[in-house]
C-alpha cells in the first residue's frame, strides 16, 4: 500500500508545461543559473528543442513530442483521425527524427498516431487525452518504481548515479533519481554520490542541483573519479536510468554509463537500471542494433562558452551506450522488477 509521501517536498521541479496553446519547456541549457522557460508554439519548435537539448531524458523527450502532435494539429483540417493522422506525418517524422537513441520518442508517436487514427470527429479531444495521458502515466510510474526500487537497497547505502534521471528527466519525480529519493526518506541511502557526466554535464549541472532543491545531499565526483570511489566500499548501489532497454536486457544509457557497470562488477557493487515500460522496446533483439546518437564535436571543446581546448583539435561525441544485460542486477519497470535480466526473464515480463 502506498502510504503517504510527500511528494510536495521531494518533487518540486516540472520542465514540461502545457498552458492549454503552447508547450512551455524548462531550458535545461540555462540550468543551474537560470530557470527560464521556452515556449514553443509549434512542432517544429518542440522538435528543435528537444534537438537542442533545451528538453532532455527519454521520458521527458517521449512527452514533449506529444504535445508538439498537438501543436502541429492547430495546422490540420480534417473531418476525422485518420485523415488528421495522414496530414500530422510529417510532423511527426520530424518529432521522431529530433534524436535516435531514446525509443521513448518514437514509442509516444506511435502511441498518438495509434489513438488518433481510430478516432472521429472528436480527434481533437482524444489527442489532448492521450497527451495527457502519457504525462500522468509517466509520473504515476516514476512513483510506483521509486518504492519498487528503493526496496531492493539495504538500509544504510551509498549509491552512485548518473546523468540526470530526476524530474528534470521524466514528467516527475524522476526514475533513478526516483529510486534514489524514495531510498533516502525511507533510510536506505545514507549517502548519494553523483558523476558529473562529461560532456554535457548533466550530473554537475542538473541531477546534484535537483537534489538540493529537495535538501537531499550529493556529493559530486569527476566521471574519472567512479572505480576509485568504489573500491573505497563507499557505495553499494550504482542506480541509473535508461534510454532503451533491449528485448535480451541490453541497456543504452548515457556515456560511461557501461565502463560504470564494468567497474561495479569488478568491485562488488550492484548495478540497478530504473526506467519505465515505455522504455523497453522489446522488439530489438539485443543492444547490438541500437543506434547511438553523436553529436557535434563542439560539446567537447569547451563547458559551456567557456572553450578548453585548442582550437584544431578534433573530438568524437558519442553520447550514449550499451551495456550488456550480464552487467546488470535489476532492471525496475512499473509493470514490477527483472533481476539478473535475460531474454526469458524479460519475456516474462513484458512479452505478449
Ligand atoms: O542526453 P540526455 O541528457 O537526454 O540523456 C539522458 C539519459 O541518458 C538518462 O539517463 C535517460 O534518458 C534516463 S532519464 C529518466
């Protein structure tokens, strides 16, 4: 049984806003210094931040894009669903082709392509339902696995974490920063460490700023410093969040997070992934054929205007990758836990 969380108190920060006309999106750019909001009054704009990654982390991209369906929808006329569908296409092409790795974005697409195209005259309304829709499901699961999660950690426990899983991430509360703040008030962590995650900085920037907003403490680490840490015995957990999970359980997650996992093995620290199910794409055999998104060089030459390198230098930006599902103890859904994941076990779960 769910018993009261206050949730008013450890989950304080929305970045996606719909005002009823346009998508107003926290600028994750600006982050820590500035909290401003983008407002975007069309699809393209929607599609162009989350580009940018002015709107970042799988659920939340999965989210925006549903709503940018129904700002392209102020340009459609159609006497039915599946004509606004044919219409919508382009659109949503251009949503989905925002970034590749995160499978969320295409998995909401489909999920309003699916419950537009059966509709009527009301198209409009089922759209805005379904948009919604996926935003509340994404909180309500983000709160469910917090408590699944944090159940499988021992009281007293160090975690590490990675990137930005928080409510920054997803529509709320967050799915490893969930996992990581449910652990705390129920007293199972005692101590979080996050990784700074170069090149964009998400852990520096966003995830130990999200935390204090909720008076949790984090202790940030150089990406370099995690094996060290480690080896210290200082943390028990490392618990991060995913951007597809594959049929067999091969997780793509943000860069380093796999050398993570090859540390935590070596050093005897668990390895928990946290993601909802709309992050299991259960059609890709194995993390072999997930595309991994890189992007420009020019996220490696500089934090933020600030440039550190000389200029001619040449740098590969691969911003997110696979680790195997054999380096993983538990991946943690809403539908409920796979441990030790495997195709069998993650059939069990989510097969038909
Ligand atoms: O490039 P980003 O910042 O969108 O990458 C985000 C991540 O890799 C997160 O760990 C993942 O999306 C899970 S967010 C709940």
């Amino acid at each position: 049984m769910e018993t009261a969380f206050d949730y008013a108190r450890y989950d304080r920060i929305r970045p996606i806003r719909w005002t009823g006309a346009t998508l107003e999106l926290l600028d994750q750019r600006r982050l820590p210094f500035e909290q401003e909001y983008l407002v975007c009054t069309s699809s393209d704009e929607v599609a162009a931040a989350i580009h940018a990654l002015a709107v970042r982390g799988a659920p939340a991209i999965g989210i925006s894009a549903a709503w940018g369906v129904v700002l392209a929808a102020n340009e459609v006329e159609a006497g039915n669903g599946a004509d606004a569908v044919r219409q919508l296409e382009p659109a949503m092409q251009r949503l989905n082709a925002a970034r590749p790795t995160a499978v969320n974005l295409a998995w909401a697409l489909a999920r309003m392509r699916a419950a537009i195209s059966v509709a009527g005259g009301d198209w409009r309304e089922v759209m805005l339902h379904q948009a919604q829709a996926i935003a509340e499901e994404d909180l309500a699961a983000n709160r469910h696995m917090g408590r699944l999660g944090a159940g499988l950690i021992a009281p007293g426990s160090g975690i590490l974490t990675h990137c930005n899983t928080g409510s920054l991430a997803t529509a709320g509360f967050g799915t490893a920063l969930g996992v990581i703040r449910a652990g705390v008030v129920e007293g199972r962590i005692n101590k979080v460490f996050a990784d700074e995650t170069r090149p964009w900085m998400q852990g520096a920037r966003l995830t130990v700023w999200e935390l204090q907003q909720d008076g949790i403490d984090a202790t940030l680490i150089a990406d370099a410093a995690a094996a060290h840490l480690m080896k210290t015995g200082a943390v028990q957990w490392v618990i991060v969040g995913a951007d597809r999970i594959c049929a067999n359980g091969d997780t793509a997650n943000k860069i380093g997070t796999y050398q993570l996992a090859i540390a935590a093995r070596h050093h005897g620290v668990k390895f928990m992934v946290v993601a909802p199910s709309s992050t299991v794409d259960m059609d890709m055999a194995s993390g072999e054929a997930i595309e991994i998104e890189e992007r420009d060089q020019a996220e490696m030459h500089g934090i933020g205007s600030v440039r550190t390198v000389a200029e001619g230098i040449t740098a590969w930006n691969p911003v997110f990758d696979v680790t195997p599902a054999g380096l993983i103890d538990a991946i943690v859904t809403e539908k409920g836990i796979v441990e030790r994941p495997d195709s069998a076990r993650m059939q069990a779960l989510f097969g038909p």
